[in-house]
C-alpha cells in the first residue's frame, strides 16, 4: 500500500503536468480520501496489535452495500463479523477479505429471529470481549403497487426492515453495555424523507428507522453508546443494475432530480459509514446523514 507521502507526492505532480479539470478533480478527490481515511479513520486502529484491534459486526452483508462496508472495516484494520441468510455469499465475502489480508468471521442467522442474533452476538462477545460497531444493513425493498401487495409481502418487509432492525439494535446494544462503549449504525433510506411510488411500505419502514435511531440515542447515551443512521439515495449496486438498464428514462429523470446529476456508487455510501463508526463521531448521535447527491432538497 502507497503511503500518504507517496500519493501526496504522485498526486501533485499529476495536478502539474494535466490540464484536464476533470482529471484533476478525481486527483484531489482520492487525495483528500486518502488524507481522511489515515488521519482520521485509521486512528481508531492505530498502533494495535492483532488481539486487540476494534470489531465490527454487519448484517446483510453478503453482497452489494454490506459486503462493501465489510471490506472497508477489514481495510482499516477491524475484526470483520459478518451475518445474512446466505451462506455461500458470506463464505465467499470473508474468504476475500482473508485473501486480502484482512479478519473476518461469517454466521448463518435470520434476523427476524432474535434468538438467533442474539446467539451470534453473545458469541462473538465471548469470543473477542468487545463490539465496537454495528451495521444493520439488512433489508428488502420490493417495488410494487399498494394495491398489488399482498399482506404476506407487507409483513415480511415490516419483518425483516424493522422488527430485524431493532432485534440487531438490542443484542448489540446489550453487549456493548458491558464495556460501556459502542457505535451502532442503522441503515435508513431517503425513502424516511420523500415519498417514493410503489415502495410505501419501504419507506414506512425506513421513515420508522430514523424514530428508532432518534429514541436509541438517547435512551442508550448512558453507557457511552451511540446511536445514528445512514440514508442512501438511489445507488447503483448489482442488485437495483438491471432495474436501472431496463428504466433509462426514468433514471435520466432522476439525475435530472438531483443536484449533483448522478446515482450514488457504493463508495459513496461506504465513506460515510466509516466516518460515523469513526473517533471523529464521537460526539454525534441520534443523527441520520443524508447521502443523496442533494435529492431531498431539490
């Protein structure tokens, strides 16, 4: 891996001999990564050895956004435990994470069922005697009309967005409690904010998410634990690409909408978490960011 020196020193000499604003732009873009990720996110990690380095744990992370995160923590030094329905994405996620050098563990768990997350997070407990962060990533969407949407479909979605939610947010919260420390991440949707056609029980359950977050804060900020949300706009990740090659109208219509004229990448989505979990979030809580490219304010 370059050091900041070195990628400070490459990216200035690029700077001097482009003429390309574009080209210069992507230069201080990775460069401020860069910087951000080595003096702020790092430093969590920083001068630990391998037993006593933090633990993250992350549901739905088998794939898409949650598989990303995962690799972000590895990167920056974390304990990666990892948990979906799934087991061959997750076995296929931790094994790239160790190929890359990185900690990971992977658990087989429905997060309807609390028992079983509770389980996992008890475990994992004994196992490392901490959890420092939690990524409740996992969640349906499900596009359809009210009006086509069965009860079953509803339930499951209330399911495994809300009820699944909060089953992560108390077995980690319960752990945490026991070394008075900890960060818990909830994964909203700009869906919380705006209406959005065809997904009103998404958003119903999202929009209760951002409460959820809200109440935690607060009545969790007695033993040290802080408690935020992250709300994505439209993000491009392999499980909405087809939706998007099928619709380019509608998704020209929707950069159109947005002040920065383009989707997320799952990076833009993965920084931001990685701050929040991070020493320079230490004082925040109860708050769910945005990262939308602007939508909800146009």
């Amino acid at each position: 891996m370059e050091s900041r020196n070195d990628v400070i020193k490459e990216s200035v000499y690029i700077m001097k001999i482009s003429m390309d604003l574009k080209i210069v732009l992507r230069v201080m873009r990775n460069l401020l990564s860069t910087i951000i990720r080595e003096n702020i996110i790092l430093r969590g990690n920083e001068g630990m050895d391998i037993n006593n380095r933090k633990v993250v744990v992350i549901s739905g992370s088998g794939r898409g956004i949650g598989k990303a995160i995962a690799f972000a923590f590895a990167k920056n030094g974390y304990k990666v435990c990892i948990f979906s329905r799934s087991e061959d994405e997750c076995r296929d996620t931790v094994k790239e994470i160790k190929n890359s050098g990185g900690i990971a563990n992977y658990w087989i768990a429905d997060v309807k069922k609390h028992f079983e997350i509770e389980n996992i997070y008890n475990e994992i407990f004994e196992r490392y005697g901490r959890i420092d962060v939690a990524i409740n990533n996992a969640a349906v969407i499900g596009r359809d009309s009210f009006y086509n949407q069965s009860f079953d479909d509803i339930e499951k979605m209330v399911d495994i967005n809300l009820k699944g939610t909060l089953n992560c947010c108390k077995a980690a919260a319960k752990n945490m409690r026991k070394n008075k420390s900890g960060s818990i991440i909830n994964v909203a949707s700009v869906g919380a904010f705006i209406g959005l056609s065809e997904r009103v029980v998404y958003g119903a359950t999202k929009g209760a998410i951002v409460s959820l977050t809200k109440s935690l804060a607060v009545e969790l900020s007695n033993d040290n634990i802080t408690v935020n949300a992250i709300a994505p706009g439209a993000v491009r990740t392999p499980f909405n690409k087809k939706w998007f090659s099928d619709h380019p109208k509608l998704v020209q219509e929707l950069k159109e909408r947005i002040p920065l004229g383009r989707l997320a990448e799952i990076s833009d989505i993965v920084e931001p978490v990685i701050f929040l979990a991070s020493p320079s979030a230490r004082y925040i809580t109860g708050h769910t960011l945005v990262v939308d490219g602007g939508w909800t304010i146009s």
